[in-house]
C-alpha cells in the first residue's frame, strides 16, 4: 500500500553520480519527498528513509531523536527533478508504480537492519555511562532498563546480564554500559531505544 497521504507521483531517479545507483521517492502533491530508498551498486542501501517517522522522532526525543533515527535508516537526499528530465549530473528521472515504489521501500528496510550503526549520536560500540532505573520483569527475566541521561533510555538484555539473577546490578547501581545496536519503531507514535550490555563484557 502506497502511503495514504497523497500521491500524485512515485519517481525513480537513477543517478550517474560515482557510486550512486538508484535513489526512490514517494511525493507528495507539492513535490515535497514523503519516503525515499538509496542504493548504492553493491546493493548496499544508504537511506530508507520517512519524512513522518523522522518528524514523529523529533516530537519526541527532539534533535537527538532524528538523528538517531538517521543513524538507523539514513537522510534524506535533494528530490528528483521531472520525470524524463536529465540533470546536469546525468541524473535520469522515471515514473514507477506504487507497486515498485512498495517493493524497493522494503527490500531498502530490510537492508538497513542489516547495516551496522556507526554514525550518528552513539554508534554501535560506544560507551556511555549510566544507571540502572528499573528491572521492570523483576531480577533474571528479560533485562534491565538504564537511564543514559539522554533524551533516549537504553535497555540490557538479559543474555548480556550473569546467569545468577542474584548477581545483577541493583536499581540506582551505576556503570559503564556499551552500545550494541539502536531500535527505533514509529508504526504506533516514536520509539526508540538503545540495546547495551555491560562494558567489558
């Protein structure tokens, strides 16, 4: 389904700019980009990017959430010109379905989840300090959430904790905490998380 805001085009611009294969837009009425995929030759995607999500990040975690909703699915990039035009980077512009648009908006999410996060705020492998604020299961089920003094809360799992739920940090305990990956969800509002384990661990 294309994103029920508006459509009057989906564009496909292919770039012939050095290490750029194709760049997908979903706009809207005034041309303004809604939802954009970047791929580049080897596959790799660059940005899978949503104008809503992104908003709906900054409402809630402010500039800190944008970019690390940035950090997990990428920028966004100028939009194309007419379909048919040519610009003056040898960029070609072409019309595609919604159908199209739907298929490369996936396959560019799914390409994300699987690319490491090593830019914005904290990326993966980052310390940051920190106190335990809750173990909202109780000791030896699921984790331990860790406030961050961020505008994003961060979260162990128990896997990254001891076997021995005795042996547990206590809330108030505080430590060093290193970033393992980002979880970011705007289907139901703005979520976002911060995946640690105990540094050193």
């Amino acid at each position: 389904m294309p994103n029920s805001s508006c459509l009057s085009a989906y564009l496909c611009a292919r770039a012939a700019l050095p290490g750029l294969a194709e760049r997908w837009y979903e706009t809207g009425d005034g041309g303004q980009v809604l939802r954009q995929v970047t791929c580049a030759p080897s596959g790799a995607v660059s940005s899978a990017w949503a104008r809503r999500e992104a908003d709906l990040m900054r409402e809630r975690f402010g500039s800190f959430g944008v970019a690390l909703y940035e950090a997990v699915y990428g920028g966004p990039a100028e939009p194309p010109g007419p379909a048919g035009a040519s610009g003056t980077s040898g960029t070609s512009v072409a019309t595609v379905s919604a159908e199209e648009f739907e298929d490369a908006w996936r396959r560019g999410r799914v390409g994300r989840h699987f690319t490491p996060y090593d830019s914005g705020p904290v990326p993966e492998g980052t310390r940051l300090p920190g106190t335990v604020d809750a173990l909202p299961w109780g000791p030896g089920v699921t984790g331990l959430m860790v406030d961050l003094g961020l505008p994003v809360g961060g979260f162990v799992d128990m896997a990254a904790l001891p076997r021995d739920p005795e042996q547990w940090p206590a809330v108030g305990s505080r430590g060093d905490f290193e970033v393992v990956t980002l979880r970011i969800d705007c289907e139901r509002g703005a979520y976002a998380q911060i995946r640690l384990r105990p540094a050193g661990s």
